[in-house]
C-alpha cells in the first residue's frame, strides 16, 4: 500500500474539518449557560455615569449567571477617588445565580470618583461593570442665631431651644410648642455642662417640673406630646465660624452625629447637629456659668 504523504494528511484533515463544521454541534446544547454579569438598568437604579448631590443614597441591581458547571466565587465593589482604590465591598460566593441590590452614598465632597462591580467565577474568569459618580455640592441657606443665653434647670430663663427660629422657651411654653424643641440645657452632676435632646433619658430626670422622677409635674418632660430626637456630634478642632455662610460645612459636620446629648461642654467647644426633620446645623458654646442655677451662652448655625 502507497504511503499517503504529510500534504495529503495534511488535506484530508482540512477536509475533514470543513465537513465537521457543517454538522450540527451537539456538545452545546440549547441549555448551554455562559458566564453574565450585567446591571439592572431600571427606574431607581444607578446603572451609568451620574451627577449626584455630597453623601447622596444611590442604588444599584446586579445580575450573574455562572457558565454551566461552575459557580459564582466572589463578589466586590471597589470605589476609586484620586487614583485610590478602596474596597467597600468583598465577599465569597458559591452560588450558581446571583441577583443582588447594593446601596451606596456618594462622596462627601465635589469631586469624581469611579464604581467598579467585580463577579468571578470558579475558575478565575471575571466580568467587570463600572460607572462614574459625579458630585456636586447644593448649596443652602442657613438661620444664625448669636449669643443665646439658655438656663440650667432651676434658673428662671428658659432652657428649651428651638432652631428654627432661634426663640428660647420655658417649661412650661416648651410643653406647649414640644413639636419645635430641638434641645433643652442642664448642669448635672456627671456630665455637667449638657444639651440634650428632648429623647434623652438622662434629660427626662432633670426636667420634672418640680416633682420627682416617680410623680413629676404636669410640664415635666415625660409629659409632653413630642420629645424630639435631635443628635449631637461634640466637635474640638478649631472652626471659623464667621466663614460659615452657607450650608456645605454643616452637611460635613454633621456626619456621624448620632448621640442623645452632648455632656462636659467646655466654652470653645462646637456641637454638631441633625434635627428630627432632618436639618443640620453647628453649636458654638461661648460661655458657661456653671451649676444648676447656671447659664450657657451659644451662637447657632443651621440649615433653613
């Protein structure tokens, strides 16, 4: 028998090959799944490049499919801002699907930064989904109120302050307008220079309007219709408060003011706070004159 030679090797295999192509390929079948990742691009759900304002919520949906036979292995959110990279989010997977909500906030400042959504799967793949997050700053109006004179406890000025418009009550007028205070002032015997919030558990045992904890007056604390839950952030770094003209340094200040009250107040010293409606603002304590029967002297800053 004739040898057959490299070339018509060589050809049949290309014959072989053309032929081959044209049958119908059975090792993918219909249900054949690849590897997807994709974001939801829906009313609601950030999916693109965006504008938003400073410390705004965004939502993104996201989507993922391993490719038959092999899962869905980790997950991660990165945030790039001035070439750093910071990931925010990362964690192990072993799932066949994925559909996940992610909330994010944008930026505390103006600026662009870069959302990069990671999938990989089980055997090293990945897919990659990323937008940019413009911000912008929206600048407010704010109310200032100087020099203040709020009372301690026992002392005949009132000790109830209401930001939005910067008027001092007593207690009993406080009851009455309760809906407006955003804080009263103490002098107690542990925390000592202190303004609280109306919620405040420790407040509700210093203003009992002449009666005790057990059977208090009818203008005591515990007894008015609202009891709003203002929240502080105590601030010691040197501010320049005449700088202040608009909103951007409160809504920066603000973060992270979460406590009930703000205690051992010393002059100098700024408090940051939210109010129960939602409004930010800064706290100047001028002066003290210490114990109950004692006064605070503060200048007020806040959104209007």
């Amino acid at each position: 028998m004739k040898k057959l030679t490299y070339f018509s090797i060589a050809c049949i295999l290309i014959v072989a090959s053309i032929f081959s192509g044209c049958k119908k390929d059975d090792t993918n079948p219909p249900d054949q799944k690849e590897f997807a990742f994709s974001l939801i691009a829906a009313a609601g759900y950030t999916s693109g490049d965006v504008t938003l304002t400073t410390g705004e919520q965004f939502k993104v949906g996201f989507n993922a499919t391993a490719a038959t036979g092999f899962t869905l292995s980790n997950l991660k959110v990165t945030r790039i801002y001035n070439e750093k990279p910071d990931d925010i989010f990362d964690t192990t997977l072993n799932l066949t699907a994925l559909n996940y909500i992610f909330y994010g906030i944008s930026l505390h400042e103006a600026g662009v930064e870069n959302w990069i959504f990671t999938i990989t799967q089980s055997d090293g793949n990945t897919l990659v989904s990323s937008f940019n997050i413009t911000t912008e700053t929206m600048v407010g109006p704010i109310f200032t109120y100087n020099q203040r004179i709020l009372g301690a406890q026992i002392n005949i000025i009132g000790s109830s302050f209401a930001s939005s418009n910067g008027e001092i009550y007593n207690l009993a007028n406080a009851k009455i307008n309760a809906a407006m205070i955003d804080w009263l002032y103490y002098y107690g015997s542990t925390n000592l220079a202190t303004i609280a919030s109306p919620d405040d558990a420790d407040a509700a045992t210093v203003f009992t309007d002449g009666g005790t904890v057990s059977t208090p007056g009818p203008n005591a604390l515990v007894n008015w219709s609202v009891r709003n839950s203002t929240r502080f952030r105590i601030i010691m770094d040197a501010i320049d408060w005449d700088a202040i003209q608009d909103d951007t340094e409160l809504i920066n200040l603000t973060q992270g003011a979460t406590d009930p009250m703000a205690g051992d107040l010393k002059p100098g010293y700024f408090i940051a706070f939210v109010t129960v409606n939602g409004k930010k603002g800064l706290i100047r304590v001028n002066n003290i004159f210490q114990e109950e029967d004692g006064t605070v002297d503060i200048s007020v800053k806040v959104q209007q």
